[in-house]
C-alpha cells in the first residue's frame, strides 16, 4: 500500500494486489529481458532489462542488473543500471542505485544510496531520449 501512495496513486489494498500484473517472488532468478505491459514488481533477481509501460516496482529483496524502464520507479532492493522514469524514481532508504538515471521526478530518501549521474527532463519525455 505504502508503494502506490508514494506514487500518488489512492487505492485500497484490495485493489493494489489487481494492480500489479507481474511479481517476481524473491525465490526466482532470472536471466533475460522482461517486457511488460503492465505494472511489474521485482522481489528477486534479474540480469538483463526491465522494460515496463506501467511501475515498476524493486522490492527490498529485489536485486537488478540491467537497465530499467518505466512511468515510475519505485526502489528499495539494488539496482546496478541505468533508469529511465517517465514521470517518477524514487528511491527509498533501503535501496541503492548504481547508475545514470533520466527522469522527470527524482526522489532520494534518507539512507538510499545513489551513485550516478541524472538527468532531469519534462514529463513524458524521458523515453523520447
């Protein structure tokens, strides 16, 4: 629930579960893009890119090496990658990025670490670069 008020979205938490397409359980490893349609949350481990037309979503055990894209992002696992938010990257206290990110909000709370360059650009037109 605290995920999607972070996103400003305003929803019960009946309704959150339907929101998330795609959960990778932290028991899952993958190698290999994912490409999704949908909201995507990552609570394993990826190498390879995220592509997302909705949120992704790095959960505390989540582990990412590859580049992520999405409307927003949402990090409190590691990610070793460049990120690209259309509108929002936020990461939380418990999460780290090492990468350059492009991104029209960026959000770094207290604790998180971020080690990279960013790039600030108007909404919707983070993916056009």
């Amino acid at each position: 629930k605290v995920a999607w008020f972070m996103f400003g979205f305003k929803k019960d938490a009946s309704s959150i579960s339907n929101d998330i397409q795609t959960i990778v359980s932290k028991e899952t490893k993958i190698k290999g893009s994912i490409i999704s349609e949908g909201n995507i949350r990552i609570d394993g481990s990826i190498e390879g890119e995220i592509m997302a037309e909705g949120n992704v979503i790095i959960g505390d055990q989540g582990n990412v090496s590859g580049d992520i894209k999405g409307d927003n992002v949402m990090i409190s696992g590691c990610v070793r990658g460049n990120v690209t938010a259309n509108k929002k990257l936020e990461i939380l206290s418990t999460g780290s990025l090492y990468g350059d990110v492009s991104v029209a909000i960026l959000s770094v709370g207290e604790g998180a670490v971020f080690k990279g360059n960013s790039n600030m650009v108007k909404p919707d037109l983070a993916f056009a670069e």
